[in-house]
C-alpha cells in the first residue's frame, strides 16, 4: 500500500481469476493498481484477504460467518453513506443545470435588445421583409406572406403594413369558401389588403379553376366547375362575383393580371374600360374546358383592353376553336398567344398590325377554300414563334420573313413538305435559327426528310436546313414501328455534327416519343450509342413512353 499525496491512497488489488478448482492463490500478474480517495473509508485488509469460501459452495464456519457478516455490515453502511453523497451531488447538479438554463435565457433575451436590426429604420425593415418574401401571396391566408410579418411584434405589424409594395403582388387561388356566416369576411379581407397598398401598381392573380365549398351538409369538396359556373344562383357565386369586382374597382392600378374566371364573369372586366392605363401584361383564361361554355370572351371583353395604352403582353388561352379571332389591340404588344380561329391572312393582318412583337403563339384553322395566296410580309421584330397547325398546312411560313427569328416552334400533324418550307425561309430570312421544335401525330419521314436535312452541309450542292440550328427538340405522340429509324437518324445526325470537330452547331437534341411498342433490350444497342454520346459531352435527351431513357 503506497499513500497519495494529498487525498488518498493507492494500493495493489488483485484481479479476481476464475473461481478456482482448489485454494485461491493471488498470483504477481494478476495484481493491479486502484487509487483510494480518503473519503472512502475501505479496509485494505478485507480487500486483500476475500475470504476463500467466496470461491466454493461450503458452509462457513461460526468464526468466518461472523467475520463476513461483520465486513457485509460496515462495507452496507459504506454504500449507503456514497449513495447519500451521490443524491446531494445530483440535486446540486440539477439545482445548478436548470440555474444555467434560467440564466442562458435571461442572457437571450436581453441579447435581442442589442439586434441591430432594431435600430434599422421602417423602410430598410420593409425592404428586408420585401426580399424575404415570394413574388405573389394568397389574400386569404393570414398565417403566410406579409400577414405573418405582424404576427412577430408591433413594431414589425406597423413596418410591414406601412409598406404598399408588401402586399402589391396579391394572389386569390385555390378559394376555401366557408359557410356564409364564416366567408363574409372575406370582400372586407380584400379591401384592407387593397388599402394597404396604397397608390402602388398591382400584380393581382384571379384564379377560378380549383373553388372549395364547405357548408352545414356536406364535407368541403371540390365542386364540379360545370355546376358551379353554368348555375350562377349558387350560393357561392355572390361571393365570387363581388371579390372579382373589388379588383376590377382598382384596376387603374393594375400591372399585371392574371385572370382565370367563367366567361360570365369576364364580361365585367367590361367595367374597366378606360382605367387599364397602368395595365403592362394580362392573361385571361376561361376556368373551364372549351365544350362546357357555350359562350367565350366575347368582343367586347376583348375589346377593353385597347384602352390599355401600356399593354406589351397578352394571353387569351384556351379558347374553342369555333370562336373566331377578335379585333385585338396590338400596336405595343411584344407577346401575343392566342388560340382563336383565324386563317394565314388573319394572321398575317395581326402580325402587320404589331410592329414590334417579339413573341406570337397561335393556332391555325383549316381554309376550305385552300390558301389564299397573301402579299410576302417581312416582320423585323419576331424573335419566337409558335404555331400550331394541325388542321392547316405551313404555306403562312412561305409569306413570311423573319430577319430576328432565334426560336420556331412547330406542332404538326405530318411532314408536309416541312424540310423545303424551312430550308426556303431560312435563306430568305437569313435568320439564322437557333433553336426548333417539332411536334409531329404521324411519325412517317421524320428521319429521312427531316433529320437528314440538318447535318451539317459538306459540298455546295447538298441541301443543308438551318446550318446555325443549336438546339432540336422533336416531339412524336406515337412512334409504332418508326422508332428504330427515328434513332437511327438521330445518331446519325449527331455524329455528323460531332466529326466536324468545331464548337459551334448542333449541341442539344431531345427527342420525345409518346407512344411505342418497343422494348429497352430491342433498342439496346441504339440507347448505348446515344449514352456514349451524353457521356462524351453532347446533350442529348430521350423520353420514351413517359419514361427518360437517356
């Protein structure tokens, strides 16, 4: 035994060995060394001499009964003095820990006063909560947007509601309508909101296509849009009609709109005439499919908008393809997409009334007459185009010149002719092309007449279609059989581009395939060459049978 030098004392114990088969012998190996604390009060006799019955089933004899009840009791008594002293340790520990805690959040709080961002003045404030929020925020919902601004404290409630662009960008989508006595509240919601902004230009979002009705009978539900629209003595339809006529009583101040409503309802945009002067871009959709109205926006509604002295950007989308294309005012539009019924001459008459359009989207609709031939039309300011000519053929594209023309976007029932229509308006558009995308229903000579026509031009003689095309997209509702040789002309067309060796040229091709009755291990070694290609740097993309393939 060897004393410590302050508190305690260090002793050899020995490791107790396996219960022997004869007398307990301590052996030198076994022997380590235990530090004692004083406050321990152990005799080192009793740890040194165990008593030998500990390692056998014999009774003890009256002496050793006596000598180890005698250790059993001081040793308890021990034990019992550690477990007091481990309770007083514990509670001080945790009188101590929740001490800590207590005054970590005492500390805390008293930090925040110290936050600079207290000391920031209302309008750097609303200029953060400005960058913090999203674009648009639903009216209704008072836990999200800058109605959550006001929950944190007063002095966030005043900044926030002093600040008209907060609450500019206001969206009504996806209406939760409750039972009359709850949803009355709602035209009052609204105007406050509508006050809070002040004289600032608004971003409104109308949107009808998704209404949700709770009332005392039935659980909320989606209501079919049909027996909500076409009865307009629904419940609901009060409602709906007041909160859209809020928003047309402020439409002075509108920038942008975006309205999905009934055609019923939109004739009361026709309140709005002469008060669209801020108006810079709207989109006005029906909330319903095409064969439930019997009726669309009809001219007059369209006709507001020539008070719109502003107007740049306009959608009227989807709309039957029996209603006729409207008188449309145009002279400042840069976007138009329309899906009205209009010939190639109708077309051409709006595209000559729009000087400065960037961007046309429209349908095209069938001449029983056959095309009426049209004066040539040169537009200086198209950079996108999109037509959709399933019922009509690509003689518009033969009338028209486009010097600016970077996207062209085709949806197509077939071929027709399409290689020598984009080859010709290319050369006298000298456009330079950069982009196009395809959409095709009958597959047929898509690789040969198409694909082929785009590889990059190796003598004088060869017909080489856009020589500047960058990207290709092809869209094919139903491969069938074609698939095969659709891909073929697809790697062909790439690896021709890729023996060039230049940087310039075809880069991106994606290729969709509605429908097919191809299997992957049929087209495996077709997949593999377009895989190497993705793998070597080429962007190329293929969806087949709604699955992503490359």
């Amino acid at each position: 035994m060897v004393r410590g030098r302050t508190s305690g004392v260090f002793i050899l114990v020995a490791q107790p060995p396996a219960p022997p088969t004869g007398k307990p012998r301590i052996r030198y190996g076994q022997l380590r060394t235990v530090f004692l604390p004083k406050w321990i009060s152990l005799t080192v006799t009793s740890i040194l001499r165990p008593s030998s019955l500990v390692f056998s089933n014999d009774p003890p004899p009256d002496l050793e009964a006596k000598r180890v009840e005698e250790f059993l009791h001081n040793h308890l008594r021990e034990l019992s003095k550690q477990d007091e002293e481990i309770a007083r340790g514990s509670a001080l520990l945790n009188q101590l820990t929740n001490k800590r805690r207590h005054l970590q959040q005492y500390i805390t709080a008293h930090q925040g006063i110290l936050s600079p961002i207290r000391t920031f003045p209302p309008e750097i404030l609303a200029e953060i909560f400005m960058q913090t929020l999203d674009d648009a925020y639903d009216v209704f919902d008072t836990k999200r947007g800058p109605w959550a601004l006001g929950h944190v404290c007063r002095r966030w409630k005043d900044a926030s509601r002093s600040s008209p662009a907060l609450w500019a960008s206001l969206s009504i989508e996806n209406l939760h309508l409750q039972p009359q006595l709850r949803h009355a509240n709602l035209p009052a919601i609204l105007e406050d909101v509508l006050t809070l902004t002040s004289n600032q230009e608004l971003s409104i979002t109308y949107s009808l296509q998704s209404v949700i009705i709770s009332d005392t009978k039935h659980s909320s539900k989606n209501y079919r849009l049909q027996t909500l629209w076409c009865n307009q003595r629904a419940d609901s339809w009060d409602i709906l009609q007041l909160l859209f006529d809020i928003l047309v009583s402020h439409s002075t101040r509108w920038k942008t709109a975006r309205l999905v409503i009934p055609f019923a309802l939109g004739r009361r945009l026709q309140k709005a005439r002469g008060s669209l002067a801020s108006l810079v871009s709207i989109d006005l959709s029906p909330c319903i499919p095409a064969h439930l109205g019997s009726s669309c926006f009809d001219t007059k509604t369209i006709d507001v908008l020539s008070t719109a002295p502003k107007l740049q950007a306009l959608t009227v989308t989807p709309i039957p393809t029996t209603i006729i294309l409207p008188p449309i005012p145009c002279p400042q539009l840069r976007y138009l997409a329309h899906s009205f019924s209009a010939l190639a001459m109708e077309h051409i008459q709006l595209l000559t009334e729009a000087p400065l359009l960037e961007t046309y989207k429209a349908d095209f609709s069938w001449d029983s007459n056959g095309f009426t031939a049209v004066t040539p039309f040169t537009h200086n300011s198209l950079r996108r185009l999109e037509l959709c000519c399933r019922d009509s053929d690509l003689s518009f594209l033969e009338s028209l010149t486009c010097p600016s023309l970077e996207e062209l976007a085709l949806d197509l029932y077939y071929i027709n002719r399409l290689e020598y229509i984009l080859y010709n308006f290319d050369r006298r558009s000298g456009c330079r092309l950069r982009q196009l995308s395809v959409k095709f229903k009958d597959p047929g000579g898509v690789d040969t007449w198409l694909l082929n026509k785009f590889k990059p031009k190796r003598a004088e003689r060869d017909l080489a279609s856009l020589p500047s095309l960058a990207v290709l997209h092809i869209t094919i509702e139903t491969g069938q059989e074609e698939t095969p040789e659709i891909l073929k002309g697809v790697i062909r067309l790439i690896e021709a581009w890729l023996d060039t060796g230049t940087s310039v040229g075809l880069r991106s091709v994606s290729v969709i395939i509605g429908k097919d009755n191809w299997t992957e291990s049929e087209i495996e070694d077709k997949l593999n060459i377009l895989c190497r290609f993705k793998d070597e740097g080429f962007d190329i993309s293929l969806k087949r049978n709604g699955k992503q393939e490359v």
